[in-house]
C-alpha cells in the first residue's frame, strides 16, 4: 500500500494534531501511525498516512496546515507501515545528576553494538536528576545489563536494565533494607551513642557491610555494648532517626499505584516496626532485642536476621502476595543484602558499598531513595498526578 510519512516541525502551538488529522479526514486518509513530543516549547509531529486515492490532495492539505501554523513539513511518499517490532522488548533507564551527553552517548553506542533498536525515548525527570527511559526491541537483558554496568562506572551515569512491555507494567512488591538505605542512619549505632560505645560499634558495623565480617558474629559483638541500656532508649531513637530523602515520596506513591511495601533489616524491630507502621509499609521483618526487668540483656531474642534471612523474607512476603519473584524489587547498600538482591526481580544497590555495587543489578548514587520510582519506569508526572490523585489509588488493605 501506498503511505505518506508526514514530520511537522516548529513551534508548538495549540490544535496542531487536531488540524493535521481533520486535513487527514477531508482527504478520507487512514492514520497508520502518530507520535508527538515538545522539547522546550519545539514541536515534532509524525504521522503515517495510508491515502484514500490520489496523494496530491492530502500533501497539499497538509501544506496548508503548515503554512497556517508556521511550521517546516517534510512529506515523504513510500510503501507499507512501520516494520514490525521485533522481540526482546527491554526498558533502559538512565538517570544522572547531570546526565552527560557523553554518558547517554556511550550507552547509545553499546545498544547499537549489541544489535539492538531504540524505539522510543521519553523523559521521565528532569530535577534533582535527568532521566530518560529508552524502549528496546532486538535486546537480551543479561547480556546488556553486563554491558552498561561496566559503562555506568565509567561515566559516573545510574542505568537499570529490565524487560519491557507488559512486564513493566502492573503490580509489584518492593522490599527495602532500612538502616543506610530507608533511613539515613545505623540503628545500632544511635543506641550505641546512649552507652557510650558508639565508635567501636561504628567501625565493627562499618567493616559487616563491606563483607569482612560475619554478620551474625559482628551483630552479637556490637549488641554485647547495648547490656544495661533502658528501653526507654527506644523512644529516644525512634525520634532521632533520619529518613533518607524521597522516604516518604518512595512510599506513598508505590502504595497509590497498588504496590506492596516491605522492609526487611539486620537492625531491631523495635524501631523498625513503628516506622513502618508510620509510612504506611505492609511487612516489617528485623531483629528483636532481649530485654529482662526493662533493661537490654546484650542479646538479641531468636535467630538473627542476617543476609539468608532477607532473601528468605523476599520469598515469604512474595508468596503471600502472590507475586512471582520476578515481580519484586528489592534495595539495599551493604553485604547483608546480597543474598536479597540476587533474590529479586530487580535489585538495586543504593548509595553501596563497592561489594554490593559490583554484584547488583543496577545502582543509584544519588541521595534521593525516589529515584527508585524512575528505575520502575515511573516518572515524575506520575508521582505528582498520584499526589494529586491521592488516597483513591491505593491498595484496598491501607
């Protein structure tokens, strides 16, 4: 069949689609295909015109309705629509604070020496930090998630890779670590402060996230400097604590948009619980604190929950929502959430430690735990329409 690929460009302005498609309609055209996209008040236009007979009346028309608008018409007369898309559908996100021309570049390049095609790219924040979204046809995820972490490092540049289409769509579960990564502090490092402990505790945590310490013995170790403390001390921590920015905007959106929150840490459920009972977060799995005569004993009650424990928390919570495990997203910056992130879906190391970098999916190196909205593929328009929206999204358990 014979087609005319129509490019309007210029200035924007209002009913320039509604005229172009009402010069299509006079001419009895049949629309193939329409895209649009405004940068910084700069239109383009494109549509794929299947005509009803003679093309020379449609290009004429649509002549006019360029000069009418002041705009540039390119007109390019073929055969047949678009070719088909092909499989490996995959989402890109790249996100920088700026985002580099030389970044976005490189990733570019490295799509294209994989063989695969950029279909579509679209902006999904601008501030505190860029990010675009491009969709993928023709690419292996594995393969090019290996590629593009080597060049995120370089290029000082956060990329997520992940399938496209509908499996980027729908509900998922969200399972977050807390210390370093919920808030912005070490739990066990604030109780500390109260004993007088807190730099010996500090340096054996500090050495637990970066791998060169059991987790289990180092939690018992720095517990032990906590013997003595009154639980009053929880309350005081409770409100010392510190929620990492875009907390609170993490939380709420993804419950709007009917995910489900959990938080799963190597830190004590005495502080954990009632934060997340705060936020709004379905499942809160931690460590429990012996106490005897409303003094901590230096112990922790039952078994620890170290780096097995959160992947097999992941597994549970999944289960219990009925989502495969490819519908989870897990995050989380020291070693203790390896086993977690492997585990999921998605894993995202957020502000880690270089162990954990190395291994996850994807990275973030910005202080903003939100932009974990835009690694999902949810963007800042989103987020505010859902802020607007408001309670009417959430899931019916809230």
């Amino acid at each position: 069949m014979n087609t005319l690929l129509v490019t309007l460009t210029g200035h924007d302005r209002p009913a320039v689609s509604a005229r172009l498609l009402c010069a299509a309609a006079d001419a009895g055209a049949v629309v193939l295909d329409l895209e649009q996209a405004v940068v910084r008040g700069r239109l383009l236009l494109t549509a794929l015109l299947q005509p009803a007979g003679d093309s020379d009346a449609l290009t004429a028309a649509i002549g006019l309705v360029a000069q009418e608008f002041g705009l540039t018409a390119t007109i390019e007369p073929g055969l047949g629509d678009n070719p088909a898309r092909r499989t490996g559908r995959v989402s890109v996100t790249v996100l920088g604070a700026p985002l580099q021309a030389s970044g976005l570049a490189a990733v570019t390049a490295a799509i294209g020496d994989q063989g695969a095609n950029i279909d579509r790219i679209r902006r999904l924040s601008r501030d505190p930090v860029t990010t675009l979204e491009l969709d993928l046809s023709g690419a292996d995820v594995p393969s090019l998630r290996r590629t593009l972490a080597l060049l995120a490092a370089e290029h000082g540049v956060d990329i997520a890779v992940s399938p496209g289409g509908l499996a980027r769509r729908g509900r998922r579960l969200l399972v977050m670590d807390v210390d370093s990564t919920l808030i912005q502090d070490e739990v066990i490092e604030l109780l500390a402060a109260h004993a007088g402990r807190e730099p010996e505790v500090a340096a054996v945590t500090e050495r637990a996230m970066r791998g060169e310490l059991d987790f289990v013995q180092s939690l018992h170790e720095r517990v032990r400097c906590l013997a003595g403390l009154d639980v009053s001390v929880f309350e005081d921590v409770r409100r010392a604590v510190r929620l990492t920015p875009g907390a609170r905007t993490l939380v709420r959106t993804v419950r709007r948009l009917g995910f489900s929150v959990a938080v799963v840490s190597g830190g004590f459920l005495e502080i954990v619980q009632p934060l997340a009972t705060e936020l709004g977060i379905d499942r809160a799995h931690a460590n429990t604190l012996e106490v005897v005569d409303g003094k901590l004993t230096g112990r922790v009650a039952g078994a620890v929950v170290d780096r097995a424990e959160k992947a097999r928390a992941l597994h549970r919570f999944a289960e219990a929502e009925g989502l495969p495990l490819s519908r989870t997203v897990a995050v989380g910056d020291g070693a203790n959430d390896l086993d977690m992130l492997a585990s999921a879906g998605l894993g995202i190391a957020f502000n880690a430690k270089p162990v954990v970098r190395e291994q996850a999916d994807t990275n973030l190196t910005v202080p903003y735990l939100d932009t974990v909205l835009f690694m999902l593929g949810i963007s800042r328009d989103d987020v505010e329409e859902a802020d607007r929206v408001g309670p009417s999204l959430e899931s019916p358990h809230v």
